[in-house]
C-alpha cells in the first residue's frame, strides 16, 4: 500500500496548521518548510478548504488557518477523502475492472476487510495526537517559536 501524494501534503499542511494554531499561514512558507512544490499545496489547500478543515483568506493580509480544533480532525477522514479517487485494486473500480475472476475470487473480501481495519485505527487518530508535545515537529514547522515552548531535554 502506498499513499498518494496529495494525501502527503495533506496531513503536512494540517501538521504545519496545528503547530502554528490560530496563526494564519501563507501557502508558500508552508510549503518551503514542507518541502513541497507551492503548485501542489495550492490544490491540496483547495481540497482542504472544500471540506472544512481549513479556511483560507484573500488578499494581502490572508493566508490559512484550521477551520476546527486539532481534537476535530479525525486522521481516517483525511485518508478517506484524498484516497478515495484510487481504487486499491481494479477489482474496486467498478467502471474500469477488467479482471475475470472477480465474481469468484475471494482475495477482495479479504482485501477489503484490511481497509477497513486500516481506516478504523486512522479514525482512532486526531491532529491533535499528532502535534501535541510533538518536539521534532514543533521545531521544524513553527513558523514563529515560542521560546516558552522549548523542546530542549525533551523527547519528539
């Protein structure tokens, strides 16, 4: 199993929103310390912005923000959305399956009951989970460090 791309740069940027919390960020530091094309961000941004989990704002002094708290952002919900235009086999993708043992073989069934266990324990994991006491990431994704935040001594 491999992610998509955008699914990547998803939880990058909703990582980079929970550290920063309540700042508005613009697209193009987040993708500088996401290391990321600002291209690819903008399209993931949008998606983003379309479900609710950011909100942008025009103009000069715009940017980007969490549209809901860390604890809100179930981890399952942002796989689902941006893995959902790619079937994990042909024999997901209805319109283009081709494969003939589809209507005997059991291999989907099981297959599929492994996705199932594996967006129930990402819908176990909030952004929160991910960012909160987080070190490592505060370090390399704060855009502005509180000195009152010091991970020095303490784990990532």
């Amino acid at each position: 199993m491999r992610l998509t791309t955008r699914t990547n740069l998803a939880l990058r940027v909703l990582m980079t929103c929970g550290i920063n919390h309540g700042e508005k960020l613009r697209t193009a530091d987040i993708a500088e310390r996401c290391n990321a094309s600002v291209h690819h961000l903008l399209q993931v941004v949008h998606t983003l912005q379309e479900h609710e989990f950011i909100e942008t704002l025009r103009g000069r002094s715009g940017g980007l923000k969490l549209a809901r708290d860390s604890d809100a952002i179930s981890i399952g919900e942002v796989f689902r959305i941006f893995e959902s235009g790619t079937p994990f086999a042909e024999c997901f993708a209805p319109d283009s399956n081709t494969c003939p043992l589809v209507g005997s073989c059991r291999l989907r069934n099981y297959i599929q009951r492994a996705l199932d266990a594996f967006y129930h324990e990402l819908d176990l994991i909030t952004l929160q989970d991910l960012v909160r006491g987080n070190c490592g990431l505060r370090e390399l994704l704060a855009m502005a460090p509180d000195p009152s935040q010091s991970c020095k001594g303490q784990m990532a």
